[in-house]
C-alpha cells in the first residue's frame, strides 16, 4: 500500500516581495486542492514574520506529488518563486500519523 507524502515549504519574501507572494501562493491553492492526489494544501503566515509563510501539503503518495509538479500552475509557481522568496521544502514519510 502506497504511503502518504507531505510536504512543508517554508517561503521567506525578498524585499519589497511579499504581496507579490502572497498573490502567487494563493494562486495555488484552488487548482492544487483540486488534483485527483491532493488530500491537503494549505497555506499558513507566520504570526512573528508577515513575509514568512509556510505551505503544509498532503498528498495519498509519490506518484500524487510527482502529478502535482507536472501541473501548469506548479510549474509557474516554480518559474517564478526564486525572484520572490527563500524557499526551504522538507518531502516527509509518515513515522506516526493519523
């Protein structure tokens, strides 16, 4: 049985970037939530850094993320995320996950 993958992205803003992020990260979300693998995809803020957000993904397994990064609006999103932020993507197995 295929196992869960999630993904955790952790984007930090460039200078004067921020709202240009946000823009493209919620661009994302509706046609993310949408792929046939997706089981989450939110998108989260940081409470002490306003230009730090972090996107926890859930998806059934390997096969559903390598769909999600041969999608359009993924591979915009990649074209385009370097000129606006840090990004740090951490691809998890479940150890204990419910």
């Amino acid at each position: 049985m295929p196992a869960p993958v999630k993904i955790v992205a952790v984007l930090t803003a460039h200078a004067d970037t921020a709202d240009q992020l946000r823009a493209l990260l919620d661009d994302m979300l509706a046609p993310s939530r949408a792929e046939p693998g997706n089981l989450r995809y939110d998108l989260w803020q940081d409470q002490s850094d306003p230009n730090r957000f972090i996107l926890d993904e859930l998806y059934t397994d390997a096969e559903a993320v390598a769909a999600h990064r041969a999608m359009p609006h993924f591979q915009n999103y990649l074209a385009r995320i370097g000129v606006l932020a840090e990004r740090s993507a951490f691809v998890l197995n479940p150890v204990s996950a419910t």
